[in-house]
C-alpha cells in the first residue's frame, strides 16, 4: 500500500494550482449557449467556451492523451495527473472542460474504431466544443433490450435512408451530429444486425420534440428520423458491427456516472447545512437520528471513495483483478447519490419539498433537483436491475435466464 | 501509487486459508463447538502460531515482524473466511496495541517479546470503556482492581488480560489469579470465547502511559474494530461464495433456481455490497499506520459499514439456500453468528458511528 503520487506529481498539482488561480472567476459569453459545461462566476476573465477548451489543450489539461493531429495534447495518458486536474480544478471552482457524449463516448470510439477521415473530421472540433452530439441508442421499444432497436437504414446508391424513432436522445435540441444506433440487416440476428452511424442533425427529415421530465426540465428529445439521406461513408467499424462499437461505449459511461469524489461533496454540504438549519431551534446535526443517518451515508461513500482508489491503481498497475469491482459501479453509485441526496431532503422535512424559486429554498434546489436527476441516472444507461444481470451473469458466473422463442 | 495488498501480505493471507481448510472443516468446527473435541481448538491455533500470527505486530526489537496493521486485517479477513475456531483479535491485535502505545519501555520489555515467544497470552476486556451495560464496570485504587468486566475476548486460555476502566486506564492483570473469576458467556457464536470477568481486590499493573491519555486505548479499540471488519469481509465473502456456488447447482422448476433474477439479484446485491468493503477495510487498515489524522474516522465507519453490508448478506445467503440455509447440516449458521457477535463486539454500528462524528467536530 502506498497512497503517495510522488514528488513528480506534487509538483504538477502546483502547477495545475497556480493555472486555476490565473483563471478564478473566469466566465463565458456563450455561457448560455452551451449546457455542457460549468459555468464560472461574475467578475473574472470572460472568453468563449471554445477558447476555454483550447487553452485547456494547450496546457495539458484536457485531451491529454489525443494525439496532437486530431486536435489534442498529444501527451502520455497520466491517470494520476488526471486525477490532480480534476481535484485542483474542483477545489478552485475554476470551470472543468467541457463534457457531453461526443467528448466522453464518442472521441474514444472513434480514435478506438474509426476510419483516419472520421478522426480528421470529427475530433478536433469536438475537443474545441464546436460540434456538438448526441447519443441515438434507445427507442420506445428498446430500452434495457436495446438490440432489438427498429430504426431503419437502407444504402440506397451511395447513401443511407434512415427511418425511425429515437427516444431519451440528451441535447439533441443543441447537437449537430448524433452517433446512431440503426438496422442495417434486417435478416441477421439481432445483435449482428445494428450499424454505428454518424448522422448531421440539420439534415432534412429530423424532428425533435423535448421531452420534459419529472424535474420539469426538458433533459431529453425524442428524435423522429423520415428518409433522412447521410452519405454512405457516415459508418464506424463495418455494416453489421455497430453492436460491439456501442458496447464499447457504454462501458465507458457507466463508469463515469456517479463518481464517489462528486458525491462526498455533497456529504460535506449536506453536513454544513444540517449545522446551519434547526429544527426546534436546535441544529439538524444535533438531532441524533439524523446526525446517525448522515454518518451512514458517509461510511457508505468512504467505501466507495477507497473502492475507486482500488481501481485506480489496478489501472496503473496491471494485474490486479478488479473485474467484479467496476461492474458494481453504475449500480453503487448512482443509488447512493440518490439515497444521499433523499437524505437531504428529509432532514430538512417540509423545507425539502421547495423546489424551482420558491422562498425558503435552500442550496437553490438541488437537492430535489438531483434526488429526482438521479433517478433518472439509476434507470439510464443500463437499469440498476440490468446492472445485477451483468453482476450476477458476467462478474459470479451464474446462469442466464433461458430465452424466450422469438425475442 | 499502489492502493491494494503487497505480495508478501497476499502469500501470507493464502497460508492461513490453506491451513483453515485443511485443519477447520466444517467437522471439525462442529466437534469444536459443541465441545466434544476440545484439543482441536488448541491444534489449529498452535498450526496458526507456527504460521506466525503471534509475532506480526510486534516491534522488531521485542521479536517479533513490526509489519503494519495491514498485515493483521489480511489475516482477520482469513480468519472470518473459513471461521477460524481460535484467538487472534485480543492477544495478537489489541493487546500489542495496547501495550506498544500504553506501556512503559520496561512493560514493553516485560510483556511484548513474552507475546512473541507464546509464553504471555492476553485477553482483553475494553468493552466498559466504550459502553457500559447495566452495572458492569472496574475501579482502581491501590493497585488493585474492582467490580466486573463484560464480553472480555479470548480470556479462557490466556495468562494475563488486559482491562480498562471507564477512563480508558489499562490494565495487566494475572489471568490465574485466584481473585479473579472467568465466567463464560454462551452467546450465538461458538467459534469465539465470551467471557466476564469478575475481580474482587485483584492485583493490578497500570500501563503506565494510558493515563495520561485516551489516546492508547483507542488505538487498540480501533486496530480491534479494524480486524473486526475484517473477520466480518472474510466470512461475508464465504456466505456468498456458498450462496452462488448453491444457486448454480440446486433445480428446481426444471432449471437452476440462480438463472431466476430473484434469486441472481439477491447475490448481486450482496456482491455490490461487499466488493467496496475490500477496499474500505485496507484503507482504514493503512490509515491507522500511516495517517493519524483519519485513522479513528476511518477505524469507525470500516467497523459499522461492513457491520451492516454483512447483517445484510448473511440474511440473504442463508435465504438463497432455502430451507437447506437454515439447517445446522450445511454449517452455514457458524458464518451468520460470527458476523452477528463481530457487529456488537466493541461497539454497535450505532455507537461507533456517533464516535465516527465525534472526530469530526
């Protein structure tokens, strides 16, 4: 056991530190442009988004390890210097890079998968927040069973006839490009049937309608496709494939929901809080089932904090077997950030229940905002109960359900 | 950075479950624990002292390895696994503890390199100072001791005990004394010794350094809650190793009851529970060597989460064998109950939780 980065790194986090200090308070004009990114506070510098990510490439700190012809900073990936920037940036409030599912899903798929013109083409202005995508896997009839996705494509002549249906389609209002999930073959087997698809959202025949959720924001689209025409080269990997590219994804995503770090902070905050509110005129924390509560909680997300550095360091030193460690993960942590959040709200009782610009509100409503966000988390991206199918199946070896004829 | 076992913790953790395999079968922890082959006992902790688990904490000079705590939770954690029949937690973990940070040099003298030789062999008895039940309790005045000590670990076969008054004191006392009477606890778990002890007048030697501060004590309470964890990681670990291995086996409708989600979901829930455990236990294990500052909070929350991450997989590990589970046949019962005793055993969840905040205030 050995928890120290080195004299190396701790001059790193210096560096990194002393960049925050040089960009506090920074914010964005097209700040309300662009819903991927943090945004800063009044009073500092002010750029646009796009040079924010730029000069973060330029120093390293964001797509580090993309090579420099496609856009990044052609560096060695350094987790552990991943680590610091994230922590430096967070303990700064200085705005992160952006994120969104071209830069977490679909960056890595295409340098992983994708043809030398589709890197030339789609990375470096997805680094730079330029482009913008969404993700069209789900649809009415496909979800947890996402193979048996019905979106049409045929190759007529040189280009794909796309008709159909996507549903749960984040930021597709404000994309320019989806990466899609859509049947190519219809006569193969369903998981050999799927191709991976690069389709432009101004191209004619796509109608979005936002989707509002139980949080009354409209997080989601639901995307109709009628003979939309892409060009036939618009594929990454072969026709038949697009299974195994998403898959490759996806296990991207799920771990990258919840991290333990995000949600010990919001411990921390609830702590603070439950020392400010009273109930009977005595603080929250001074109430022992409360108070017993919220240490539940945290011994809970210790574990997971410790759990993340386990596999932290499996990554730097290959051979420990963390297989079953990261498949727990998306389940983990997404119903622990749920339950925290829940928390918050009880201890505050009917003062939980405020929401939106009601007077009284307190944290600006997050934590009603995030216990119901988050519910959304635990059922998005593989439900908590598909996640115990790939715990129990592939992580303890136990049996498959039989199949049902025809499914 | 490496955050996980090195290979020498690894290779050791490996000889002590291969000799609790071999040595503690399900038989013969049944011959054990209802009493009728009572040298088994003694067997399989002298194979385990010849292993080297005596000597892991204690400091070069006196003997024996001064490896870090880690060491030891790597054993606990064997230990739970295969319910080792046989003492650890007091006279390997908690009393080197004790004495390493409470004794004076002499007493270290005196008392460790006497642990290391198998000659001294402690039990100890801290359970008042963390709370005390009904009217239990030791005063000390001229050197002697008086009133009663309850739920004292590993008392039955050990020379000396330790035994703590309200305010965190410690003291040697002579487990042979005849003013002192041990008084066996039955409780769930027969693979452990529960005892009470009672002293009327019994001499006593203070540690010298443990008034001056609480500090000593906690270490020990928190080196044996660490270990505690670890018993209840390791025995968890076995409930659903059994619990899967049973699932996949057992037909019932024409097909294996693990292929229905009920019953697969049950064991990934209990996967998803523990795995983090691991590294919870390690972490808090590393804490109290290396970072002071966390090592109590850290102490605390390991106990009570894995306390309550076990309550839960013993409950369903049974359940997945269906009534087979509930039988004594399969042995399963040995894992629930030791996981039972583990989470009441110095502290409660709910009471170490309450210490857990009270570090940071």
């Amino acid at each position: 056991m050995d928890l120290e980065y080195g004299p190396e790194y701790q001059d790193f986090s210096k560096e990194v530190e002393s960049f925050c200090k040089k960009y506090k308070g920074l914010s964005f004009k097209d700040g309300s442009n662009n819903p991927l990114g943090s945004s800063g506070g009044p009073g500092g510098p002010q750029m646009s988004r796009s040079e924010w990510q730029k000069t973060l490439i330029e120093n390293g700190y964001f797509a580090r390890s993309v090579p420099k012809e496609y856009g990044g900073y052609g560096g060695e990936a350094d987790i552990l210097k991943s680590r610091i920037i994230a922590a430096e940036f967070s303990k700064s409030n200085t705005p992160g890079a952006m994120g969104g599912q071209g830069i977490d899903m679909l960056v890595p798929t295409l340098l992983e998968m994708g043809t030398e013109e589709q890197k030339q083409a789609y990375i470096k202005p997805t680094l730079h927040g330029e482009m913008i995508w969404c993700q069209g896997y789900s649809e009415p009839n496909a979800g947890s069973d996402l193979a048996s996705l019905q979106t049409k494509g045929e190759l007529v002549g040189d280009e794909w006839v796309i008709n159909g249906q996507k549903i749960w389609t984040s930021t597709a209002q404000y994309s320019q490009m989806c990466f899609c999930l859509v049947r190519t073959e219809p006569d193969a087997p369903k998981h050999a049937g799927i191709s991976y698809l690069l389709i432009p959202m101004d191209s004619s025949g796509i109608e979005i309608r936002p989707l509002v959720d139980m949080t009354l924001k409209a997080g989601f689209n639901e995307v109709f496709f009628t003979d939309v025409k892409i060009p036939a080269g618009n594929i990454v990997g072969k026709r038949g494939e697009g299974w195994a590219v998403a898959n490759a994804t996806l296990g991207h995503e799920r771990g990258s929901l919840a991290p333990p770090d995000a949600t010990m902070n919001r411990v921390n905050m609830l702590m603070h809080l439950m020392k400010e509110e009273t109930l009977d005129g005595k603080p929250l924390i001074e109430h022992p089932i409360y108070r017993d509560r919220l240490m539940q909680i945290q011994g809970k997300v210790l574990a997971q904090q410790s759990h993340a550095l386990r596999l932290l360091s499996a990554k730097l030193n290959p051979g420990a077997d963390v297989k079953l460690g990261k498949m727990i993960q998306k389940l983990t942590g997404t119903e622990l950030r749920h339950e925290l959040e829940g928390l918050a709200i009880d201890v505050m009782g009917e003062i939980g229940t405020l929401y939106e610009d009601s007077p009284h509100l307190k944290n600006d409503g997050t934590w009603q905002f995030i216990y119901m966000y988050f519910l959304g988390l635990i059922i998005g991206g593989g439900t908590s109960q598909i996640q115990k199918n790939i715990i129990a199946e592939r992580g303890l070896g136990m049996p498959k359900e039989p199949k049902v004829e025809g499914a | 950075m490496y955050f996980g076992l090195s290979e020498e913790q690894s290779f050791f953790q490996d000889n002590v479950k291969k000799y609790l395999e071999e040595h503690a079968t399900i038989d013969n922890i049944k011959h054990i624990t209802s009493g009728d082959k009572k040298n088994l006992s003694t067997e399989i902790h002298q194979g385990l002292l010849n292993l080297g688990i005596n000597g892991l904490l204690i400091p070069e000079e006196f003997g024996g390895l001064g490896l870090d705590l880690l060491f030891a939770a790597v054993v606990s954690e064997a230990l739970g696994g295969g319910a080792g029949p046989t003492p650890f937690i007091a006279p390997y973990v908690m009393a080197p503890t004790a004495i390493k940070h409470a004794g004076s040099k002499t007493q270290q003298e005196n008392y460790l390199s006497k642990i290391t030789s198998n000659e001294n062999r402690f039990g100890v008895g801290f359970s008042e100072f963390i709370g005390k039940r009904n009217d239990a309790g030791i005063t000390f005045s001229d050197n002697t001791l008086n009133g009663r000590a309850m739920f004292v670990l590993d008392a039955n076969d050990a020379t000396h005990l330790l035994l703590a008054d309200e305010k965190g004191q410690i003291f040697v006392v002579d487990a042979k004394s005849a003013d002192l009477e041990i008084v066996k606890l039955t409780t769930v778990d027969k693979t452990r010794q529960y005892t009470e002890v009672i002293c009327k007048n019994l001499e006593a030697e203070l540690l010298e350094h443990s008034s001056d501060s609480i500090n000593p004590i906690n270490q020990a309470i928190d080196a044996g809650r660490i270990m505690l964890a670890a018993d209840s990681l390791g025995a968890s670990q076995t409930m659903i190793d059994k619990a899967v291995d049973y699932a996949k086996e057992r037909k019932q409708f024409g097909r294996a009851i693990g292929s229905f989600q009920a019953v697969k979901h049950m064991c990934a829930e209990m996967a998803a529970d523990l795995e983090p455990c691991y590294a919870l236990v390690w972490h808090a294990a590393h804490c109290h060597d290396h970072s002071p500052d966390e090592a109590r909070l850290m102490a605390c929350h390991a106990k009570a989460h894995v306390s309550e991450m076990s309550k839960g997989i013993a409950k369903k590990a049974i359940e997945v064998h269906g009534g087979m589970g509930f039988t004594d046949l399969l042995g399963l019962h040995y894992w629930f109950k030791r996981i039972g005793l583990n989470r009441q055993i110095l502290g409660s969840p709910e009471l170490v939780r309450e210490e857990a905040y009270k570090t940071q205030v």
